[in-house]
C-alpha cells in the first residue's frame, strides 16, 4: 500500500513546525491533536491558538484527514504570518517616529544655538557701539547671509553705524558754506 501523506502535507504550504500526537481513546478509536507552531511569529498571542483535535476510527482519520484539517490550519499558518508582518509594521512605525521625533528635535536644538549666537553678535555689536567704535560694531553684527530671518534688523544696525564710517559729503559741504 502506497500513500502520499507527505504530499498531501508539503501542498498545504503550512509555515512553522506542525506537531501532531496521536492518542487511543478505546480499542478502534482516537484523538489526534494537531498544533501548527510558527516560532518566527514574535507575537505571544500564537500561543493561546488551541491545537486542532480530530476524534474518530483509524478508517475515518484515514479518510477525512486532510479535509478536516486543511482550512483550519490554513488559516491558522496565515494568521502567524499576519500577526509577524503586523509586528514587524509596529515597530518600523516606533522606529520612523523615534527617527522623526529625533529630527525634530535636532532641528530645533540647531535653530536655539544659531539664534542664541545671532544674540551674542548682536549684543557684542551694541557694546562696541557705546564704547563709541563704530567700525568694529558694523564688523561684528551677524551676517544677513548667515540669518537671513533677522535680515531687517541688522540691515537696520548697519545703517546707524554707516552713518558713523562714512559721514556724508554733503553734510561737511553744508558746514564749509556756513563757517
């Protein structure tokens, strides 16, 4: 007698470990318990997935074996597969937030330190201009290039101090008429 039991199992396309205890319950009748065990499932929950328990003579296990055994565990198979790629969805999303929290985080960091710098040279400016040296204050305003969100207000800064670099022609014109 030839049987292809090994066929029929390898068709069912099952993934994990597929564990069956066969148990006599009385002289021609049995239990056979069949549990689909997946370890690459990370999800604990494939634990609670009762085996499937199939009761009968050796003669009807023998001839509705695969079809009372097929979808259930079929299903079961596809079930652990989904609750991985589930799992493994969850933590590609902690991990893309975890990054994006991380930039965010990164980007604001860098904007206090330009703009806690752009407060230093401005303040080191000012200082300069009561100290009267106006050349080295217009040097040490912050570039427009390097903060161009504060564009107005130093364009503003070195305008007053430009009055200070370059006094106006005009205006040592207007003092030669007078004297």
């Amino acid at each position: 007698m030839q049987t292809n039991f090994f066929r029929h199992l390898s068709k069912l396309n099952l993934a994990g470990d597929l564990n069956m205890t066969l148990r006599p319950t009385s002289e021609n009748s049995f239990v056979l318990s069949i549990l689909l065990n997946n370890e690459q499932c990370g999800d604990e929950a494939r634990k609670l997935i009762p085996p499937l328990n199939l009761r009968g003579t050796a003669e009807e296990l023998d001839n509705g074996f695969f079809e009372a055994l097929t979808k259930p565990l079929q299903m079961v198979s596809g079930l652990m597969i989904d609750m991985e790629a589930f799992i493994k969805q969850v933590e590609e999303a902690k991990k893309q937030s975890a990054m994006e929290k991380e930039r965010i985080d990164k980007e604001k960091k860098e904007k206090e330190m330009k703009e806690k710098k752009y407060k230093e040279a401005f303040e080191r400016a000012e200082l300069l201009e009561k100290e009267g040296k106006y050349k080295e204050a217009w040097s040490a305003l912050p570039k427009v290039s390097d903060y161009p969100d504060f564009a107005g207000a130093i364009y503003k800064k070195q305008s007053e101090y430009e009055v200070y670099l370059a006094p106006s022609l005009f205006a040592e014109q207007q003092d030669n008429i007078k004297s």
